[in-house]
C-alpha cells in the first residue's frame, strides 16, 4: 500500500467512496455527506498526500495507476468490494478510471478531469497554479481573509458560485489545506498532459457545472464524444465544486446514478 488513506464514514448500505479534487480536502463533501449516509455507506476520503493523508513515497509516481491501486488497496482494507464512486475534478477522473479498470459498480464524475481543450488546459492550469501560490500567504493573513465576508468570496469565487456560505473556518481549513498540501506539484505534473480515453462498463454519469471557470463547462462536449455511453448532466448554476452550490442535485444525480446500477442487476 502506498498510503494508508485517511477518511470518514457515516451511514449504512451500498459502500459509496467520495474523492475530493487537487488540493481539496475530504471536508469538501460535508454538504452531501449526511444525505447520502442516509442510504449508504459513505467514506469521503483524503487522497494521499492531500488533507490529512499521507504522501506517497518519493519513488511513487502520481499518475492514475498508483491512484487506483492506492485506493484498491484501501478499499480492501476498509472491507469493501467495488463500490459506488463519486468524484470531483481530479477525483472525477480517478473515479472514471476505477471503473474502467472494474473497481467501481458505479462512476459518477463532477467536472472531471482529462478531457481538456488547447485552451482550457492553459487556463486551469494558470488557475491551480495562481490558487496554490495564494495559499502560501502566511497564516495570519489567510485567517484575516477568511474573517471578512470579501475575503470569503474571493477565496472561493473560481470555485463556487456560492463561496458566501462558507463559514470563516471552512474557508481557512481549505486554504491550510491547500497550503500544506504534499501532493500537488507531483500531481501537476502527471497531469499536465493526462486525457481520459478509456471504456467504463458499469452505470456512468458525467454531471458540469455551467458556471464552471476551473474546467470550462465546453469540456463536457468533449467527455461526450469519448465516453457516449455515459450520462451527461449539466449543473444550472454550479461552479467546479458543485457540492456546494447545489447539495440536493448532486445527491439527486448520485442516486439515480446507483438506481441504474441496481435496474441492470435485476435486468
């Protein structure tokens, strides 16, 4: 195992993973996290060498296959067998190659990454790259941002379209994360050129946001063209984490993504 994944878990049911995107923390999911335990087991998850989890060794490279056989081995250790998987931007690219490699008995990917334009590859990079350096503000200054109301919408406005519900201590938890954060240069660089081009075989949905200014909604024409198989949703209104500007759509989107999986089953 590269990294023993820290995580929460609440609820009971179908095992349902939540993968966070780079930088981000498993805290991300908190909006959805007590709707979705109602029906599931759900475990939001720290990526290694993001939140609290540890990186991978040096000689570990962070690319999708140590992701997914990272996160195989932890679900093995968790006790669960080829569970729903839900991520965001770089977790929606990893959920989408779980289920490609049939780790998964479903995939729904928000704004996923690996299906880049010219353009819009420089552009999210100039934004992950101008958040990250923002972050390395020292602490007393990202806690003064964090207590104005200005500062809040400034943190989140390339995320969310909604970044005025965070509390004070959301937004600081984020920007420590993303401070301190191991894996994110090493992530970077794997994934500068990265493209999803897989098949996935099991229930798939693919849901934007409209609002999108991380990975422009555009790219989902070109998630359509690879994988037409999928469901595509657009999210009216949503930005690129769309957990929180929408909660109750995108717990609507993962049920009926799981309801599918179960509509095949008795098929």
């Amino acid at each position: 195992m590269l990294s023993e994944l820290v995580y929460t878990r609440k609820g009971s049911g179908e095992p349902l993973v939540l993968i966070h995107g780079i930088g981000h923390r498993r805290q991300a999911w908190n909006p959805v996290l007590d709707a979705l335990a109602e029906s599931y087991d759900v475990i939001a998850v720290d990526l290694a060498g993001f939140g609290e989890s540890p990186a991978y060794p040096e000689s570990a490279s962070y690319d999708m296959d140590s992701a997914c056989d990272n996160l195989a081995d932890n679900f093995a250790r968790w006790g669960v067998d080829r569970p729903h998987v839900v991520g965001n931007s770089l977790g929606g690219a990893i959920a989408l190659e779980l289920g490609a490699r049939g780790l998964a008995r479903s995939v729904t990917a928000l704004s996923p990454a690996g299906f880049f334009g010219v353009l819009n590859r420089v552009q999210t990079l100039v934004l992950l790259v101008v958040l990250r350096l923002s972050s390395q503000l020292p602490v007393g200054a990202l806690r003064l941002l964090s207590r104005s109301g200005w500062g809040r919408k400034l943190a989140g406005a390339s995320l969310y379209t909604h970044p005025e519900r965070f509390t004070a201590d959301e937004v600081l938890g984020d920007a420590l994360a993303l401070k301190r954060c191991q894996g994110f240069e090493r992530t970077i660089v794997k994934g500068v050129r990265y493209a999803f081009r897989a098949r996935v075989h099991v229930p798939t949905t693919i849901a934007w946001g409209t609002r999108d200014l991380i990975l422009p909604y555009s790219s989902s024409a070109i998630a359509q063209e690879r994988l037409p198989e999928a469901r595509h949703v657009a999210l009216p209104h949503c930005g690129h984490v769309p957990m929180i500007d929408d909660p109750a759509l995108i717990v609507r989107v993962i049920e009926n993504t799981v309801a599918r999986t179960q509509e095949s089953a008795a098929a």
